[in-house]
C-alpha cells in the first residue's frame, strides 16, 4: 500500500498535480474596481454631500470638472474591458488542466468573432490572454487582443498586476469597430490603498486643429489616500504634428476639496495655472485661481503649488 501511494503521488506530481479552478482564476484577476480612478466627491465622506452630477453642473472650477472628466475617461474605457473580462470568467470554464483554465472557443448566433480566455498558472502569478477569431475567416487564427498577469491577494479584490489592451489587434477583426488605434497599458496594485498607473500609447488627437491623422500619447497616475486621492495626467502629441504638452496634477481631500496646478508647453511657450475648489458642501465651488486672479490661496486645502511629475512618453 505504501508502494502504491508513493507512486501515485509521483504520478500526480509529474501530471501537475489537481488541476486549477475557475474559482482560483476568478479570485486572481483584476476587477473593475481595481482599475478605478478616483476623483474629488467620491469619497464615503461625501454620501450626504450633493451628487457629483449635480455639483458639476453649478461648479465653477475648471480644473474640477477636467479632473473628474479625465477620472472618468479612464474608467469608462479601462472598466469596460474588464467588465468583459469578468463576464467570461463568471462562465464555466471548457476546460481546466493543472495549470491551465481555457473558455472557449465559443460564441452567441449574432457574434462575429469565436471569443477564447486561457489562464495559466506561472509561480505564485498568473497570466491571461483574451483572443478572437473572426466567424467569416475560420482558421485564420486567434487574434489576441488583451493580455494581462495578476498576482492574488491576502483578500478578495486585494491583488496586483498589469494587463493591456490593443486596439490595433482588435481592428483586425470583424464587427463593428470604432477609430481607436493604439494600446493601453494599466498597471495597478490594490494590496492596501489603490495606485493605478496607465498609458494610452498612439491614440487618436481629437484636436480639431491637429493635422489628419495625428496620435497622442497620455499618462495617468492615480494614488488613493485614506480619504481624498492624488491624481496626475499627462498628454504629448507625436509627429507629423508639432510638439505640445499638458500636465494636470490634482489633489483632494476627504471633503472633496482640492487642487489642480496645470501646465502647457508648446515650442517657445510655457503656460501655468493653478484653482482651488471648496468641498462638496460647497458644490467644489472655485475658491483661488491665478488667471485670472481671483481668490486667496490661503483658502486651498493645499498649496503651494506641485506641478505633475509624471511625463507621457
């Protein structure tokens, strides 16, 4: 009997061992949430504050409502792909090996593209690609349009990782498809406070006043603190068109207020400003600006001045 445990147990061990479970892949990959930029008016602090709706409809800071603007560009094209991401992983998987989770191929009657999810196991990691291939060219090959690494967390939804999303592989395949061209590319580490790094790597000027066919590159870097969170964005735009760039930095606190110091550089130019807003009871009302001037610094829940650090590339 002992003879034949031992050998069972190589048998398992040269095998991989138990295979990984749905439950373990969905425990390790990112959700929405994880990817999330905050923004002033966010905080449990504020639930008996007016809505962030209504308070930016009767704001008068600028750099307010570009900060929650910008916060919600990012969550709205980051969140949704992982929206679909989790959406895959909530169905039972076609297969799971001892270190491998396949969904797929598969698709509904009016989908284009079979959809296929593989998750392995690497380590103490695991690593994901979410790939189609187009129903009118069966064979031609699974085209891999978001990969990513996740590392699980001591607790739920408390992990780190990377993933990227490729909108020039997505062209390619068949459906509908909007003109986003380029990559993002989203580091985040939710372990204790959340910090999300992100890159949209040649994406389209929408500058009506860019030459046709222009790109930008933007960066955006998001820190939460135990109440408020600190926010930098930057932007660059690549050849043929002129050099210009923009940075935001926006900090807040608990209440909602905060403060945004900007700056502009084009060839022979450089442009800085910076507001202040007042807390959600306030409707983040405009408290300081320097152009035009208006108000006192002594009002801002922060000063002085800290322009982003961070650049695009």
């Amino acid at each position: 009997m002992k003879r034949a445990t031992a050998f069972l147990a190589a048998a398992l061990a040269a095998c991989g061992g138990a295979p990984i479970t749905a439950e373990q892949v969905r425990g390790a990959l990112p959700h929405p949430e994880n990817a999330r930029v905050g923004a002033p008016g966010q905080g449990a602090a504020l639930t008996a504050e007016p809505s962030l709706r209504d308070a930016s409809a009767v704001s008068n800071s600028g750099f307010f409502l570009t900060t929650t603007a910008l916060a919600a560009s990012v969550n709205v094209g980051v969140g949704i792909t992982l929206v679909i991401l989790r959406a895959v992983v909530e169905l039972p998987p076609t297969h799971c090996s001892s270190d491998t989770c396949t969904w797929g191929p598969g698709a509904g009657p009016l989908d284009p593209n079979l959809m296929m999810l593989e998750v392995t196991k690497v380590g103490d990691h695991y690593e994901y690609a979410l790939s189609a291939e187009p129903k009118t060219r069966p064979g031609s090959g699974f085209v891999t349009f978001l990969s990513g690494t996740a590392y699980p967390g001591a607790a739920p939804r408390r992990g780190h990782g990377s993933f990227a999303l490729d909108f020039d592989a997505a062209a390619t395949l068949d459906g509908p498809h909007g003109d986003d061209t380029g990559r993002i590319e989203v580091a985040y580490d939710a372990r204790t406070a959340l910090s999300l790094d992100v890159l949209f790597l040649g994406m389209v000027d929408r500058d009506p006043l860019s030459p046709a066919g222009s790109k930008v590159n933007a960066a955006y870097a998001f820190e939460a603190g135990a109440a408020g969170g600190d926010l930098q964005v930057a932007w660059r735009t690549l050849p043929p068109n002129t050099e210009k760039t923009l940075s935001l930095h926006s900090r807040w606190d608990g209440t909602g207020a905060g403060r945004g110091d900007a700056r502009f550089t084009a060839p022979g130019l450089e442009y800085v400003e910076s507001e202040c807003w007042g807390p959600g009871s306030s409707a983040f009302v405009l408290v300081y600006d320097t152009n035009p001037a208006a108000g006192a610094e002594a009002a801002c829940a922060f000063a002085p001045a800290a322009y982003a650090t961070l650049a695009a590339p």
